[in-house]
C-alpha cells in the first residue's frame, strides 16, 4: 500500500484545474481509502491523504509506456526535453508543481508515441480526457515543433 497526499485549492482560478489533477489520478490507481481536510490559508484547499495501490491487473497493450530516461533515442530525449520546458512554463503560469500538469513518465510517454491527433494522445498511458482537453492541442504544437 502506498500513501499520497493530493490538495484542491478552493479558489475559482485554481479548484477545476485541481479536481482534474486529482481525478486523474485516481483513474491510474486503485483507492483503499482515504481522509480529507479543509486547510485554511491564504487561498483554503482540501487535503486529501490517499491510500492506495496499482491497479491490478495488466495495462491496456495498446498504450504507450515508457518507465525511464535510458528508454529513449536520442531523438526522443530532444522531444522529452521540449515537453519538459514547455511543462515548466505551464507550472509556472498555474502555480503548481510540474508533476501536477504531467509527469516525467507520461512526457517520455509522448514522446515515444509522437502523436499527431488529440485521439493519438489518448493511446499514451496515464493521460486522462481532462489532460488532454486542457492542454492537448499544445501538446501537438510543441510535438510539431520539435
């Protein structure tokens, strides 16, 4: 069992972003419980402690995976860069850690499966609707880019 703490800030310009952020992880992993809390501060959030686990069962053989940086071609490893600077500037304009826009897997991920498409988007692992109608035409513009 694993335990991870998610937070949702209640605040019009961040509380829709952060449901997504937390719905999507619940869609890559298997909740065995979990407790919340309301956090007053200078913008009020939920704390949401999760304890959960990998979701049994093997992934779709249809989606891209990629685990880690030795996986890449070197051509790859130019695009994985691209995407992590774009991530950066995005974390930056919404004030959240990177790994909460995309994490360094699924951007190893795209870059690996270069989809051209938002529906080529949808085949890489872990990468949820919201994702992809928040941030997937950018996607393809920095993969066009690259």
């Amino acid at each position: 069992m694993k335990v991870k703490v998610l937070k949702i800030r209640i605040s019009n310009q961040f509380q829709k972003m952060d449901e997504d952020s937390v719905n999507d992880y619940f869609s890559n992993f298997e909740v065995i419980s979990m407790e919340t809390k309301l956090i007053e501060d200078e913008i009020n959030y939920w704390s949401i402690l999760i304890c959960y686990r990998e979701k049994s069962g093997k992934p779709n053989s249809n989606k891209t995976i990629v685990h880690s940086e030795e996986e890449l071609t070197q051509e790859e490893m130019i695009i994985y860069n691209k995407l992590k600077s774009w991530r950066a500037e995005k974390a930056k304009q919404y004030q959240l850690p990177p790994y909460i826009i995309f994490h360094n897997t699924h951007l190893m991920s795209i870059a690996r499966h270069k989809p051209c498409t938002l529906e080529d988007l949808e085949n890489v692992n872990g990468i949820g609707k919201s994702k992809i109608e928040k941030f997937g035409i950018e996607i393809i513009e920095v993969l066009e880019n690259a």
